[in-house]
C-alpha cells in the first residue's frame, strides 16, 4: 500500500510568485493535514481537512490556502511568496473515525521549497 | 495553549550508549503524546505513542511512558546505533475547536558516533 506522497519533491520559487504543493493520503485516510518546517525547527501546523471541509487552520496568513478533492487528495497554495516561506512542507494524514484522529499521522516526505 | 517543550540537541553518543531524551507537555485535557523520528532528507515517522496516563510506548528498541502527574514522555532507549542517528520529534495531539490539532517540539539531533 502507497503511503503518503507528495509532489514535487523540489521546488525553487522567485519572490511575489504563487505556488501549488499537492498530496494524496494513504488509502482510506479522510483526514489531511499540512505543516511547514523551517530548517532546524519542529513542524508547525498550516490546515487540516476532513472530507473536504477546513477543520482547522494555524496562525498563518491569507496567502496559504488549501482544498481537499473528493478523493481525498489535497492542495496547499501560498500566494505572494516571501523569502520566509523558505521551508519543508508535509503533508500528514490520518484515519479520523467521529472527529478523533486514531493512530497518530503519517506523513510524507514532504515538498522543499526554496524562495529566491 | 498546547506546548511541548524537549531537550535541545545535539546529543551526541557512542555506540551501544544509553539514551534519554526529556521531553514535557502542557496541555489541557488528556492529550495523546507521540514521538516522531526523522531521517536526513526524509518525512517524519511515527516511532511510537501512547493514549492515556500510565500507557507505555514501545518500537525499535525505543520506550517512552506517559506520566501524567510530571506531565512528561522522555524517550529512552538501552543501546543505541550508529543508524539510530536522527532528529526525534516529541508531539501531542489534543482536541482544540472540534479537532485534533497536533502541536510538535522543537527536535533534539541525535549523533551516534561508532
């Protein structure tokens, strides 16, 4: 079983530009979630979805937004890029059964991003 | 809100070492506390958790128990490897706005040195 992938792998971006980070959970996770790691820091929590509603959303700006498809797969677009979005984004998902997140994340290996 | 608050690194040992590493909480409720372990290069991987007060985690050799009363999940392991070297992540996960919102640490390095 696939577990969950992220593309692409790399990405180099000029400042003011837009950029789309895609995911696709493990089979039967509803749940995705998105989180961004600045070199040599923990992950930071972005967005969550369920069955393609937000359900919750860090403190991050407007600029980053995010959709779940009916399949489950998600998308992370951040707007306006700044050099500070600079980051590691990862895509987590989860087996969410009445709101409860079951056995923890799983999480791919993520999308480097790289402003210039 | 929620914080979990770990040992900064590096830590650095020698093969077949014992290993902490310290890890605390503060949460409201009775969150689910995890450890998490990244290799260079890679996604986080869930190295093991636990549910409820009292509640031991176990995987690879690794163990971490959940004490509610000193609100801590120190990582510990007996020997370690030269390939136990990596960046281990504590994290909890807690209800906040009708979610499950998972709130990480800030990562201690490990090096293992043969």
């Amino acid at each position: 079983d696939a577990g969950v992938t992220q593309s692409p792998t790399h990405l180099i971006k000029t400042r003011g530009q837009q950029v789309t980070l895609r995911c696709s959970p493990i089979s039967g996770h509803k749940s995705v979630s998105w989180y961004q790691q600045v070199l040599g820091q923990g992950p930071q929590f972005i967005f969550q979805y369920y069955e393609k509603e937000e359900r919750g959303r860090g403190n991050f700006p407007d600029r980053f937004s995010a959709r779940q498809f009916p399949n489950y797969s998600s998308e992370l677009n951040v707007n306006a890029l700044l050099l500070g979005d600079s980051a590691l984004y990862l895509c987590a998902s989860s087996l969410a059964l009445k709101g409860q997140e079951v056995d923890g994340y799983t999480f791919g290996s993520g999308t480097r991003l790289t402003v210039v | 809100g929620d914080s979990v608050t770990q040992m900064e690194g590096p830590v650095t040992l020698s093969e077949e070492a014992f290993l902490t590493i310290n890890c605390t909480y503060t949460a409201t409720g009775y969150p689910s506390l995890f450890w998490y372990v990244q290799y260079p290069g890679e996604g986080l991987q869930l190295l093991l958790k636990a549910t409820k007060a009292d509640d031991k985690g176990s995987n690879k050799g690794f163990e971490a128990t959940y004490r509610k009363e000193t609100t801590s999940f120190h990582l510990e392991k007996g020997s370690v490897q030269v390939s136990d070297s990596a960046v281990y992540f504590c994290a909890l996960s807690a209800s906040s706005g009708g979610y499950q919102k998972v709130t990480f640490g800030i990562g201690t390095k490990l090096q293992v040195i043969p």
